[in-house]
C-alpha cells in the first residue's frame, strides 16, 4: 500500500507514440545502440518516438540474456531467422559484424520490418546492392548508421555548406586514423579490423571518412586508390604465424561532381591516434575544420565576417539552442559525448520509421550505403590497374 501522496502513473498518461526495437547483436555496437533507445526519452524535450525495446538476438543464450536483460529488453533470440519473424518487432536494428548484415537485413525487409545497419551495409557491392533493392522493394524505413552525420557540430557544417557560407568548395581533406595495428607484435586475435572475420579498415573506418565526403561535398565522379598491408604476417595468440588478410591503411584521391577535389586517408597503424576523424573544407569564401576528438566544436573561417587583423579559425561551441540537433536539456556549454551522435541517428532513424518516410538527406539510406560501397570496390580496382575509376560507369554495371 502507498502512502497518501502517491500518484500513479498509467498507460494513459504516456499517450505518446512508441516504436517496437529488436535488435541484433549485443557487442559494441548492440550496447550503444540498446543505450541509445534507453536515452532517447532523457534526450528530447518531446521525444519523437517512445522507443520499446522488445528482443535482443546473439548466438549464445546465456551471453545474449546477460546483455538484454541489463537494457530492459523483454527477451531474446539466439537465431536471427526466428527473429525477423516476430509479428511484435517494428524496426529490425543491426549490429552485427560486416559479413552478418546481408541476410538478417533482407530477411527482415521482406518481413516488412524497417531496418537499420551498422556500417559498413555489407562485404560487397553485390551484398549491398541487395540490401538496398529488397528495403526500396518493401518499401520500408531504412537507414545505414553512418552515425558520424549526426554529430551537432557535422550538422551545423551542413548547414553552413546548404546556406553557401563557404562559396565555391575548392578542395577537402578527410582522415580517420587509429592505431590498433601499429606494433607488428601485436597478435592478430587482438587486432579489430583483421581478425576472424573482419573485413579491414577501408570498410571499418575509411567507410565513415567516404560518407562524410559526400555528406558534406557531395557526389564523388572519380576516384583514384591504394590501399596496404604493413605487416602481412603476425602471430596469434597461440603463436602460430597468421596472413593478415585485409589492409591496415588506404589513401583516396576524390573528384566530386561540383568540381571540388579531395582527399581521404584512413589508418590503423597511426600511433597515438586513438579514434580520430578530422576533416577540412576549403571554399572560395571561407573554410572549416572538425575533430571528432573534439566533437563539441566547428572551427570556421569566414572571410566576410572576420576582421583582417584577427582573420582565422574560429572555435565555435556547437552546445546552443541555435545549433542542429540541440534538444539536450543541458545548458550551452555542457558537452555532449561520442554516444550522442548514435542517440541522434537513432532518434532521426525511429521518428522516420514511426512515419514511414526516408530518413534523406541527413540519414544514410541504403542507397548511401551502397554507394559508399561502391567508392571503396573503386579505391580496390584503382589499386589493382593504377588508374582513376569513374563512379557513374561503376554504378551503372554493378
Ligand atoms: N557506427 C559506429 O560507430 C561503429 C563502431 C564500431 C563498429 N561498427 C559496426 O557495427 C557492427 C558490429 O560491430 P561491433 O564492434 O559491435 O562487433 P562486436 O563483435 O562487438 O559485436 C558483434 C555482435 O554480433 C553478434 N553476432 C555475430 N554473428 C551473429 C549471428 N550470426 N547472429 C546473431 N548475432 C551474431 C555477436 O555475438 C556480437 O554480440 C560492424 O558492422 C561494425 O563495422 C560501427
């Protein structure tokens, strides 16, 4: 029995509209994903959508079960077959490694579930292609979770570029560097990108740096490649000698359809670079730099708004009402974290589905995915014979 004073509250005084969330995978990404739904309501003001969270799916009950319950979810799957097939799921969420996105993606299309992928969509164009067809087929909500798009301070440069502060885009330089393969020592079982299944760092982290370039510049025409493999053989854990299978860094150069020319390099074998995506535009108006590292601050240079004694970059603290995507209830200044990019994408990718509309021109749609796809099968085959690729006649035969 309660005390006097108590007040309950009932499923009629929280009228709002709620999605049904399974989501695939209980890793890394399974748990920023699961945290992501459980901060949507402390995130918005008015939330767009009340996120349930129904099932959680793995491969090993007792692990999957561990995870699921910690988040609130109401249960589990060990088999993403019978997953896709429960009539309460609304929005299919994967989180998954690479070459374990294709079939849970499709199956669950065809179920008509909306469907959002971890990046990058898949191990291959062919995949990714699919993917994009079978969603555009079904005509649900997809979204692949370029989530770097919904960062405030990438937003605002989006918005900066939408409203021409910048003029002509001249050049942009893109970099996504880690450092987890840097010791030729270090055990390939401990390495992210070439371990077991994974599919290396073009896909891993290049991925993200290739969708910001054309998030923020646009569509890339041409593209010339390399990727490496430092160091080819290392041990495993049980000290048997093991092929590194995938490349530990690549370097494109960008040609973009508005005549901008770019580059965009990623790595795993930078020292002291813990997770780092930077990027510079360079426009005949001005210019902008961002750090992810930094993720709370634009640096912008306007040369119509600066005084010539004092012309530079200026640090802006993307944390006021006057920003994207500010509908924290913190006060400016009080920072947001890597998380809230996730939160973000996640909440945009929910409210969508809620209205089945596509989650363009901020989110990835599949569509993204697959061209991103396509731009790193183009920095492989630049690679292979030496030569600049055409996008158009890529996407036109794949
Ligand atoms: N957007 C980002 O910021 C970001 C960051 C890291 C990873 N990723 C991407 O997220 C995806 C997952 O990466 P991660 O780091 O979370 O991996 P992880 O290894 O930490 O987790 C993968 C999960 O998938 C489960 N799994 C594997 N095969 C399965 C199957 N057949 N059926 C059901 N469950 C299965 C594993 O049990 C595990 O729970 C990858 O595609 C990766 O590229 C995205």
């Amino acid at each position: 029995m309660k005390p006097e004073g108590f007040h309950e509250i009932t499923p009629q005084d929280t009228p709002e509209k709620k999605i049904n969330v399974g989501v695939l995978g209980y890793g890394f990404m399974g748990k920023v994903h699961s945290n992501s739904l459980l901060k949507i309501p402390y995130t918005y003001k008015t939330p767009p959508v009340f996120p349930l969270l129904i099932a959680m799916g793995g491969r090993n009950l007792e692990n999957v079960k561990d995870t699921a319950r910690r988040f609130g979810f109401r249960g589990v799957y060990i088999h993403w077959e019978d997953m896709v097939l429960d009539p309460d799921i609304e929005v299919f969420d994967i989180c998954t490694p690479d070459h374990q996105h294709a079939g849970p993606s499709i199956a669950a299309a065809k179920e008509g579930k909306h469907v959002l992928c971890e990046k990058p969509m898949a191990l291959t164009v062919d995949e990714a292609k699919q993917m994009w067809q079978h969603a555009d087929a079904a005509g649900i909500t997809h979204m692949c979770n370029y989530n770097y798009r919904f960062v405030p301070a990438v937003r605002l440069a989006r918005r900066l570029l939408e409203d021409g502060a910048l003029g002509t885009i001249y050049q942009f330089r893109v970099c996504y560097l880690q450092e987890a393969g840097r010791l030729p020592s270090t055990p390939l079982d401990d390495i992210w990108y070439a371990s077991g299944t994974a599919s290396g760092v073009l896909l891993g982290i290049g991925s993200h740096a290739l969708d910001m370039a054309r998030f923020l510049v646009g569509d890339i025409v041409k593209i010339t490649g390399l990727k490496k493999t430092f160091t080819p053989v290392r041990r495993n854990l049980d000290g048997k000698e093991a092929q590194v299978n995938t490349d530990e860094g690549n370097m494109a150069l960008l040609e973009f359809a508005n005549g901008a020319v770019g580059t965009m390099e990623s790595s795993a074998v930078s020292s002291g670079r813990k997770n780092q995506l930077t990027w510079e535009i360079n426009g005949s108006k001005g210019s902008m730099k961002f750090d992810i590292e930094d993720l709370n601050h634009l640096y912008v240079c306007l040369e119509e708004t600066t005084r010539p004694d004092v012309r530079g970059f200026t640090k802006i603290s993307v944390t006021s009402p006057e920003h994207p995507l500010q509908c924290l209830h913190l006060p400016p200044g009080h920072n947001s974290g890597w998380e809230y990019s996730h939160v973000h994408a996640m909440a945009h990718f929910l409210d969508c589905a809620s209205k089945n509309t596509s989650v363009a021109p901020y989110g990835a749609t599949f569509y993204d995915g697959y061209v991103v796809q396509v731009l790193m099968e183009a920095i492989g085959q630049s690679m292979e014979n030496g030569q600049k690729v055409d996008i158009e006649t890529l996407l036109a035969i794949k």
